[in-house]
C-alpha cells in the first residue's frame, strides 16, 4: 500500500479533535490533545500522531479513560510536584506537568515534575520541547505503555521501551532535540511495520529462541532489543524506577499493555524537569555555545558511506519545515482506518475537509 | 603479566594519601581523594581507582592543578547550584557539590548542581551513590577528559564518552546502581587493555577506516563506537551540553585530553541530581517496591547462555564483598608503576604497608 495523499496540521487537528468530542471528550481537552497529536504528526513522530486515534478512541469506549478528570498536584515542594492525572489522557497530564515544571523553574533554577495515573501522551519531544519557549532545558522521561523488553539475558518482557528527551535551545540554529527509546526501535515503528505491511531490518526485535525476528505481524513472538545490551537495559530499568516506582505508578509486572487491554486504568508514569538557563549563566551567551557545538559537528569530516553529520532532532527540524509546506503525509492503511473512524464516529472524513 | 597480590582499600588508600601528600597536596584533601579512589577500586572501577593515580601525580608536577583552591558556590537558587572548582582536583569539586546537591534537596525535593573548572573526578557511581545514605537518589552526569567519539557518521572525535550514573536504594536487595559510558566500552576500558597488554572485542573501537579497531595500543589511531549507533551520539551530545556547556566548561573542541596534555586547565564539567525520595512519598514504601522490582528481574527465566538476570551494579556489589573479605587484587603491569610512584616520592611501596 502507498500514501493516500497530504493533510494540513489545521486538518488532522479538527479530525482529531471532533473525534475525540464526539467520543465524549470535553471540547477544550479535545483541542488540546489534538494540537499536540497533529503537532507530533508535523514533527515526524508518525507512530505517535493520528496514528494512534482509533487506540485512545476504543480506550474511552471501553471506559478505561477518564474523561473529567480533575489533574491535580498531590504533593509538592519548591523543586518537585507529584501529579495526579486522575486517568485522564496523558497529554492533558503532561500539558499540566510541564506548565508546573516551568512555573517552579522559575523560581527554583531546576523543577521536577513528576504523575502518576497518566496515560500514554504522545511522542517524549512534545513535552521536552515545552521549556524551550521559557529559555529553559526540558528533560522528559516516560513509563512505556506496555512491556516488550526483558532483563538482559532474560525471557520475560518486564521492561517497556521508556523513551527519553532531552531538548536545549539553540541561538541560529534548530533546537537541539533527542528523542529516543531505549531499545533499537521504538515498538511504534513496529506497529507501523505492521500496519503498512512492511518487513523490520535485523537487529530491532528477537525470537524466544534467540534468534533474529523480522516480520511484524510475529512481534507478539518475541521482544525488543535494548542498545548497547546490558546497557540498554540498565538505562530502560532506571527509568522505570524514576518515572514509575518513583511516582508511585506501574512499573514491571504491573505494566498494562494498552494495546491489548482498554479497560483497565494504566497508572502510566512520566516525570518532566524544566532547567531555567539564566540560572547558570547568560541565557544568549549559553545558546551561541550551543550553536557552536552543533556547527563543529556539522563541520566533521563524515565516514565513507554518509553525507553529513546530523544533530539530534534535525531531520524531525526538517520534516517539520517540508509538513509545514506540503502537508502530512498519510498512508493507506491508516487512511483506511482513519475513515472508518470517521465514519462510526459521524464525523467529516479527512478528505472532505 | 598477572596479578601482584592483593591489598586491602585501607593499604590503598594510605599509599595515595602519602603520595598526594608527598606531592604537596594538602594533607586532608589528599586523604579525602584517597579515600574515594580506595572506594572505587574496592568496588571494581579498576580504570577509575588507582591505575589513576600516576597521571594524577604528573599533573600536578606538572602544575595543571590548583593544590590549593577555593571551592565555591558562583551561582543558585533555591533549587540549583553553579559550582566553580578553581581547577581543583574532581573528586574535591564533585563531593562539594553532591553534598550541596543533597543540603538543597532537603528543602526543595530536587536539586541539580553543576560545575566548571572540575577535573577528573573517578568513577561516575562515586557521586551518584552519595545522596543514598540520606534516602535520596543520585543522578551524575560527566564530560569525559579526552574525545575519542566522533559524532555519527562522522569522523572528528568532537565528543568524549561523558558517562551517567543513576543510584536508586532499595531496601533488603543491594542499592540499584547504573554507570554507564555512552560508548560501547569506556575508555578506561581501553587504557586498562593497553598496560595489560591485552587485545579488545570488535566492537569496543573503529579505526578511521571504518574497519573494526581490536589492538589498544592503536588506539589512537580509532575512535569508540557510541552503545546504538546514533542513539548513543545523541546521549553524548546532551549530556555534554548538560555537563558541559550549561555549566560554562569545556566540550567540544575545547576539551582538552588530559592523558596527553598534563598542563593546560581542563576546565572539566559534571552535574548531580540529588531527588528526595520522602518528597515523593513514604520512603520505605519506595524500596520495598524497589526491592519487589529487582526481585521480578531476578525471577525472570532466562535465555541461553545466560546464568542469571543482573541488576546494574549488582557486579559492582558483589565485588565489594569479595574484595573487602579478600583485598584489592593489582595487576602486576600496574604494581611496576606504583613501585615507581612510591619511589619517586618517597614513600613506602605497597607490598611494604
């Protein structure tokens, strides 16, 4: 299958966003969480946009969302909140997290904002960028929403892939934005895989019997790799225990998999820390050294085989800019599934917009 | 070449005590860096213990650190700290600001001090383990002091290893301890190699070629590989504007390589988190599910090939306990050096303690 033609984010947004309304939503939270899925889809994060409309739709349909929550700070203290989500969907918690790590860094230089009972809220940049507009560092951590990773040298999938971001304000330059799993591939790429059919390159998943799985339509077979083996591991598991244990939220045996179970609430974890820069130092000053990191690694010779040397989060910088143009590109299959939305939903099909 | 014997951390600890000393360090520093390069042999950082302390004593003969500093707090709030180091020795600069980290933690549930004008400071774990002791976590995060990492796809080492270490407490199982370079093997690793005279894995290195790099003393004909490719580039971007540049400290091209430069400051940049774990919630309610965790990785079946599960820094624990019932085996490539430390500055050799 093929694309199925380009959509604004003006668009995508309005689809989501009266999907989710007429699912019950709120019309504000609707908005809201499909500015951020619409700003995901701009950005490149394809497995985290509309992609992932008809998934949080069935959730609310089978009741495992809450759709009046009342998202709260549970505990707090100068640096830290501890959020409670209350179910909602995880881009309304986060939203309100990030609001609250950067209204504290204010004051305190550094604030670390941590939930519990969120959900899945997206691709990690979203929220690390959030800062960014503040002159401030946004740093991102997120519980996977279902576990696909052993211990190393184990069988038994115990670990998501729980992603992180990091994002730092360039002067002249884009935005220098990491935004990566722990594992080889993303369990998004897999399912997108899958979705359009298409065969996984060695190395991002293995069988049970240890050997190399390709085919998407088997994930169920077998697991993720983490990068670097123990090492992978080792960073998946401390991230589990700071953005899950920490937070009081699901980490381990305790994990749901939201793609399999829409009923039960997730109790997902996330934390967000926002670093205010003009604590440090000069805040123009500190982003002319960060343009000058990036020119000296764009300026390095590159090794047969590559054009250029690229900063983390640049091909998602142009992405973004060649989206902004020429629309988002949309693959059959999700069009597909995009219209059947539309249609239980009695919403306007994407290209009657 | 094969071990010397063994010794015990307090035997250690005195020989680079009296050697510091002896090279015109003040006594209680000198036994305060002794102390915490003691520790980190008994805990197994062999690169990070001792094996440092010849190239400690050439810097300083070679006046590139300040025996006599003023280490000092340039800039906070309520939740931060800017350390400035005044070029003394690291582990001096880093137990500063862990306990600064720890004092502001009390109070604001988090906080995040960074430093420049560092040095070398040893193992990462060191500093991340210190908030434990007061049922805090520790996060640390170092410029690494020589690039030997191009960024992906290119050729220039632009980047050092810059490790983190992340150190969670747990209640009845050992603490959880992460350290991690975020190349495939530190470079220590490589260093160790070379004295031992032994050949390394394919993988750990690449020669300019782009062909697999295996004899360390060609090392610096090679660069490390990053743990996934250009994930493990990322993270030692970010965490490189995070230690590095936020913090006013060299990265990047003004990184200077201190294994080949003896003189010039380094001008070296780490961070430390220090998180509160009451801040969060009831703290032995926190490591008994810490403890739960680590007991659902251990319970995991595992695959072939493999023994067991292990937790990060469970290696690391067992170690200790072997090496505090059994003493601190040297090599004896590294005896041979110390032999010629102890006589150049006068003190008693270690087989004579």
């Amino acid at each position: 299958m093929s694309d199925a033609g380009n959509y604004t984010a003006a668009q995508i947004s309005e689809f989501i966003r009266d999907a989710l309304a007429s699912a019950g939503m709120p019309a504000g939270d609707a908005a809201k969480v499909a500015g951020l899925m619409a700003d995901a889809d701009l950005n490149g994060s394809d497995g985290h946009g509309i992609f992932r409309l008809p998934g949080y739709l069935k959730r609310i349909e089978s009741g495992g969302l809450n759709l009046t929550p009342d998202i709260r700070i549970e505990r707090e203290r100068p640096g830290m909140a501890l959020v409670n989500g209350d179910n909602a969907q995880g881009h309304l918690v986060m939203s309100y997290c990030a609001e609250t790590a950067i209204e504290k860094a204010k004051t305190t230089g550094v604030a670390w904002v941590g939930a519990h009972h969120s959900n899945h809220a997206g691709p990690a940049n979203l929220y690390a960028k959030m800062p960014l507009a503040h002159d401030m560092i946004g740093l991102y951590v997120a519980i996977g929403n279902a576990n696909h990773l052993p211990p190393w040298g184990g069988l038994e999938m115990l670990l998501s892939t729980n992603p992180i971001a990091i994002a730092v304000p360039a002067l002249d330059r884009p935005d220098v934005v990491l935004d990566m799993a722990t594992t080889v591939a993303a369990y998004g790429k897999v399912k997108t895989a899958a979705q359009r059919g298409e065969q996984m390159p060695e190395g991002w998943m293995m069988g049970r019997d240890g050997n190399p799985l390709t085919d998407p339509a088997k994930a169920d077979e077998g697991f993720l790799l983490p990068i670097g083996g123990a090492k992978g591991y080792g960073l998946a598991l401390m991230f589990g225990l700071l953005a899950g244990t920490l937070n009081g939220a699901a980490f381990g045996k305790d994990v749901v998999d939201f793609n399999a179970d829409f009923e039960t609430t997730t109790n997902t974890g996330q934390f967000i820390v926002a670093v205010d820069i003009a604590a440090f130092g000069d805040v123009d000053g500190f982003k002319r050294q960060v343009d000058r990191v990036v020119d000296q690694m764009k300026g390095s010779p590159t090794l047969p085989g590559f054009d250029e040397v690229l900063l983390p989060g640049e091909q998602s910088h142009k992405k973004r800019v060649d989206r902004e143009a020429n629309g988002i590109p949309l693959h059959a299959s999700l069009m597909k599934a995009l219209n059947a939305t539309a249609d239980e939903f009695n919403i306007a099909r994407l290209d009657q917009r």
